[in-house]
C-alpha cells in the first residue's frame, strides 16, 4: 500500500468516527422529560385530592406535575384519547366511558374506590332507588363520570326525566339545594374524608343504604359493594347508627401509551404511597393494583407488582438511572455499529494487500504457463521472459505493506525465484 493511500484510508476512518460521533451528539441532546401534565377534575374533588398529594412525592426525583382541573372523568378520557393534547396522565372512574382500541390509552393502576353516595330529606327510609321516582334528584354535571353512573343506576330502577326531575348540579349546589329543600335527593361521590363529604355526614340529611347492592353490581360489573361502617363518621355520636351499604366506582389512574417507562414506575411509587394504606373500606396494601379491564394493563405496571422499580432505579437517584438507562438504549445499536466497523476495518485493509499480491502471482503464473508451453523457443523469446520477470521482480520489491505481511512478500519472491531458475535452465537448453 502507498504512503498516499494508507492517509487516505486513514483519513477515510477519522470521519467516518466523527459523524458517528456527531451523530450521538445529536440522538442524546434532548433532555429527559422532567414535567407531566396530568388531568383530575374539580378543584375541590377527589381527583385534585390525589394529584395534590402525589406532587411532592414526585418532586423528590425531580419531576414536577403540572395539575390541570377539569369537569372530571369523561373529560379527562377526551383529553388523554387526543394524539395532539399535552395531557399525558389523568384519572378516569371507572364504568364511565366505553373505551376503544384505537385510544392508546393504558392503565397504570387501579388507586382507590369512589363511594356513590345518595343523600335525602324526609322521614320515610329510602332503601332502593325505585322509592325516589317522581322526585327532585340531582345528578351530578356535564362531563363527570358521577352523571353517567347516577343515570345508569336510575334506569335501572325505572326512573327517566320522564317521570322524575333530573338536574345536573355540581356537589356544593345540590348539598345547599337539599339544605334548603330544593331537591329531595342527590347523588354525590367522592372519599369520606373529603370536605363535602363530611358536611353531608354530619348533617341532618339521610343517607340512603343500597339494598339491592347485589343486584346492581351484576347489572353494572364496574361498580362494587362496599361498606361504610357503623359510627365511621363519629363514635362519641353514633353516626351513622348502623352499617351503610354502598356502591363504589374505582378509580383508575390512566396514561397515554407513550408515556416515558420511568415516569409510569415514578407514578406507581406515588400510588402506592398515597393509596397503600389501610381506611374505611379496604385493608392495608389494597389499592394499588391491577384489577381492572377498562384499558390495557401497561408493561410497566405489570412489572412493578411482579418485582418492584428496576435495578438501576432502586439503587440511584431517579436522574441518573433514567439516564443510563436511555443512553443506553441508544448507544447499544452504535456500539454495535462501531465494533463492526473496527472488525471490518482490518479485514478490508488485509484484502486489499492481498489483491495487489495476487495481480503479480498472476503474472508470475501466466508467463510460467507460456514458458512450459513453447519446447523449442527462440533467443528473442527467453530474452522477452528475462525481461518480464525482472520486472515483475522490481515492481514486488516496490510495494510497501505492514510489517505481518512481509511473509507474503517473501512468498512471491520465492515464486519469482522459481520461475527466473526455469528460464535459466530453458536458456542453457536452447544453447545445448
């Protein structure tokens, strides 16, 4: 190989390593997402509740929640099943909307029930929806999953905006409406625990026990049977003075499909920190979990109840793990570019000085073959042959290689040796 054509090869290698290098600059530049907006519901809801307390647990690793309210569940399915909306997470109750294939839409974990509570006036004990027939009811507002459960579990028992008075009102309205003897029932939802909620339990208005639970329950298989104790609400009064049976919707914390992997497992930690515990329906370590069938369980929510975060993000801070674990993922396949490359870069170079090698063996063997050939050949023609393997000789003894090849050089020396001895010998035949 020339001194110009081994720089030039060289050179070749160099820029070829700089663009690659280049390359990953420009892969790796973007930053790691350091911000979800999430979709809850009303600024006094349960929702917000949730999304309030998973803030700061968030903003541990670094990860700020941009929370943003809304009219609730339905609303916040339309936000997440919109490919161009910056709403990446939200909680959508379940029972409320028909999902579909094309949603892309994944559950990250089931967090919590949502107890359906039905408060109303009067002495006589309402213990089945069909009693409320004919009343003033309100139902819940535009865009909440409690108006579309209210309206499923009222037709159930024959009730329609035919033959009752259906009002759409939000839970402080209809509270003050039932005050106030507006409305002789209302349908609200939410924890016990919650503002509005505790207002209802201690005031003089009645809460109505689902009798027929069971049978709803089969009718409407996203809700479940639960119990709200009795003197939950306060001992040294007795309230309630017994057992109350409730329905409950659950809670679903919901994700598009493209939501980064290590900020679903960050939102697993928060759910499991903030839904983990024990209170007035479920034990200790009920909620998070995966039972629900409204949308496809994400991969990273099955992994996470199998065997917890992944390595790397147990043991490092939330930035850095996040950071191997991407760089990774996109060095691998240029690793595996440049180990190619450097496999393949002596092979070639070794090729190429082999193909050079072989043009004068081929020489070498085609003016062997015309000497073998030609028994009785004239003075001109061995002087021709002479001339010939000379100069095959002085061009070998030109080329310049690596050191570990001088044994192919010596190689072809020997053959040239071979053929010049064979023109002697047919010389001195001639002469004879």
């Amino acid at each position: 190989m020339t001194r110009g054509r081994r720089r030039l090869l060289i050179i070749g290698s160099i820029v070829l390593l700089v663009l690659l290098g280049w390359t990953l600059v420009v892969v790796l530049k973007p930053a790691f997402q350091r911000k979800i907006v999430i979709t809850t519901g009303a600024d006094n809801g349960i929702y917000r509740g949730f999304a309030d307390r998973y803030a700061p647990i968030l903003k541990r690793d670094g990860i700020t929640l941009d929370i943003r309210s809304s009219s609730g569940s339905v609303e916040n399915y339309q936000r997440l099943t919109n490919p161009d909306s910056e709403y990446e997470v939200g909680f959508i109750q379940s029972g409320t909307i028909s999902p579909k294939d094309t949603d892309n839409l994944q559950t990250i974990a089931a967090v919590s029930y949502e107890p359906i509570w039905v408060f109303y006036r009067g002495d006589t004990i309402v213990n089945q929806l069909a009693q409320l027939r004919g009343k003033r009811i309100a139902v819940g507002i535009p865009g909440s999953g409690l108006l579309n459960v209210s309206m499923v579990l009222l037709g159930y028992s024959g009730i329609t905006g035919h033959n009752t008075t259906l009002l759409q009102m939000d839970a402080p309205n209809a509270y003050q409406a039932l005050e106030n003897g507006q409305l002789d029932a209302a349908f609200f939802i939410g924890r016990p625990d919650a503002p509005i909620q505790k207002a209802l339990l201690t005031s003089n208005l009645k809460l109505m026990s689902f009798a027929q639970a069971e049978a709803l329950i089969q009718k409407f298989p996203s809700l479940s049977k639960i119990v709200f104790p009795r003197a939950s609400t306060s001992i040294v009064d007795d309230l309630p003075r017994a057992d109350v049976t409730l329905l409950a919707a659950t809670a679903l914390l919901v994700s598009k499909d493209t939501l980064h992997p290590a900020l679903a497992y960050l939102l697993l930690d928060a759910a499991k920190t903030v839904h983990g515990g024990e209170d007035y329906f479920t034990p200790l370590g009920t909620f998070p979990n995966l039972n629900s069938g409204e949308f496809p369980i994400s991969d990273e929510s099955t992994r996470y109840f199998k065997s917890g975060r992944p390595f790397l993000q147990r043991y490092l801070p939330f930035w850095l793990a996040s950071l191997i674990e991407r760089r990774f993922l996109i060095l691998l396949p240029f690793m595996a570019l440049l180990i190619g490359l450097l496999q393949a870069l002596p092979r070639l170079i070794e090729a190429r000085i082999k193909r050079r090698l072989v043009v004068w063996y081929r020489e070498i063997k085609a003016l062997e073959d015309e000497i073998w050939r030609n028994e009785k050949p004239t003075a001109g023609q061995i002087a021709k042959w002479r001339d010939e393997i000379e100069d095959i000789d002085a061009n070998a003894s030109q080329i310049r290689i690596p050191h570990r090849y001088f044994q192919d050089v010596y190689a072809l020396k020997q053959a040239i040796g071979i053929v010049r001895d064979r023109i002697a010998h047919v010389a001195e035949k001639a002469k004879g």
